[in-house]
C-alpha cells in the first residue's frame, strides 16, 4: 500500500488524498506511523499512513442502450477519520515546587535529567555526587555519543538546562556540572592547553583574543588557570549560553 508522510497525521491524509486525487470519503486510511516531535532536535519522526482507492461501483447499462450512468447511494459503512490520542504532559511550572532545600533539588534534578535522556533516546542512570564547589550529575549510559554531542554541544545543552532547572527551584544557589563518562575530565585538560597557548598568543601580538562562548564552569575553569598569569586578565561578554571569554595584557 503506498504510504504518505508528513508532520502531523492530517497532513500526511492531505499529502495522500492529494496524491491520488481522491476525497477522504474514497479512501481506505490507515496509521502506520503516530510521528513524534522530539527533544531538542533529536528523537523526531514524521506521521505516516497508508492511502488506497476505494473500488468504485461498475457502471451499469439501462435497457434503452443509452449506458446512462445510475448514481450509487451511500452504504450503511462509513470511514471514520483516525483519531490520535497524544498525552498532554502540560505545563508543570504552576505546580513546580520552588525554593527547596538542597537534598529535594538535586533531587528533583536527578529525575529531570532522567526524563530527558529517554527523550534523547539515550536513558541514563543519574549519579550525584559534590566535588569543591560543584554538585556532578554523572549521566550512566550505553550511548554516550548521543549525550555528548559533536564537541560537547548536547552535552553543554544539559549543562545550561540543568542550571537553569536547579536556579528555578532551589532556595540556595547551586553550581552544578553534567557530565558523562570522563568526558569533562578530559576537556579541562583541553582546556588548559587552549589557555596557556592562548596566553602566549596574547603576548605574541598584543591583541586580546576572543574564545568560543563556553558553559559558566569553564570559563571559570580558564579564569583559573590563566589567574597564575601575572601579565595576562580575562572577562567574560555576550549572554548566555553564547557568552565567551576575552582574554588580553593588563
């Protein structure tokens, strides 16, 4: 049966009724696919269904030999159009629960950061744990890739949510880090070698050098290392999460 997608269920029947020229009254419809909208990009898939031709009646011939077409009437059988039931997950930020202790918003995290990596297809088991000023959310998964992203983007995504989510709901004011793997251990090594060189890069040529926009905790992580430099000052500009590190000869 040739089947016809599209966003949503009633633009796939549209694409197909428009495909074979017929009405829906015409047509055998059935849902192969309900599609899904996806997270942040990832896990989408398009509605999809399988359109027939209804066989119409055969024309039938008068006795006078004029081949007058009879007009078929309407059988008892009627199509009904596909209903799809989506679950309506709501807005939750009414019924959100602010200004928690500590332990309830780590809590709550945990299980937020849960629900999204099942959306990213990529469920993972969400362990806590405090490290200096931070509170690490290590995300345990078979499919690290899709968690991480190319150089980190869906990773540095979760970052921002997770801070965002735990500042909204959090009575004291929490630092937390996603991380997955030991991928944040090996980008601080990065890191380090992207800001030494960039230090002698400042010297170099005079000229203050702008770096990629970077979550807040690495650019805390550079202001760090680069605080050892006695001739070399850093500041941040730009929003976030496009805000960037500038780093200059004081």
């Amino acid at each position: 049966m040739p089947k016809y997608s599209g966003e949503t269920i009633d633009q796939a029947i549209e694409s197909g009724l428009k495909s074979l020229n017929i009405s829906k009254e015409q047509a055998n419809i059935e849902i192969v696919e309900e599609g899904k909208r996806g997270f942040l990009g990832f896990g989408k898939r398009l509605a999809e269904v399988s359109i027939t031709a209804k066989e119409q009646p055969k024309e039938v011939q008068t006795s006078n030999e004029s081949q007058e077409q009879i007009t078929p009437t309407k059988t008892a059988e009627t199509i009904e159009e596909p209903k799809v039931v989506v679950e309506a997950k709501g807005d939750n930020k009414n019924t959100e629960k602010t200004d928690l202790s500590d332990d309830e918003a780590i809590e709550q995290l945990a299980i937020y950061l849960t629900e999204v990596t099942k959306e990213l297809n990529a469920p993972a088991l969400v362990k806590v744990k405090r490290q200096d000023q931070f509170i690490i959310f290590n995300l345990e998964t078979d499919k690290k890739g899709l968690l991480i992203g190319k150089h980190g983007k869906i990773l540095n995504a979760l970052q921002y949510l997770a801070q965002v989510y735990i500042h909204r709901i959090a009575k004291n004011r929490l630092s937390v880090m996603v991380n997955v793997g030991d991928y944040r251990e090996r980008r601080e090594e990065i890191l380090r070698r992207l800001a030494k060189r960039t230090a002698r890069e400042v010297r170099d040529t005079g000229q203050a050098v702008f770096l990629e926009p970077m979550p807040a905790f690495e650019r805390k992580q550079v202001h760090a290392i680069l605080a050892e430099e006695e001739d070399i000052s850093t500041h941040s500009e730009g929003n976030e999460p496009h805000r960037y590190l500038v780093v200059e000869l004081k």
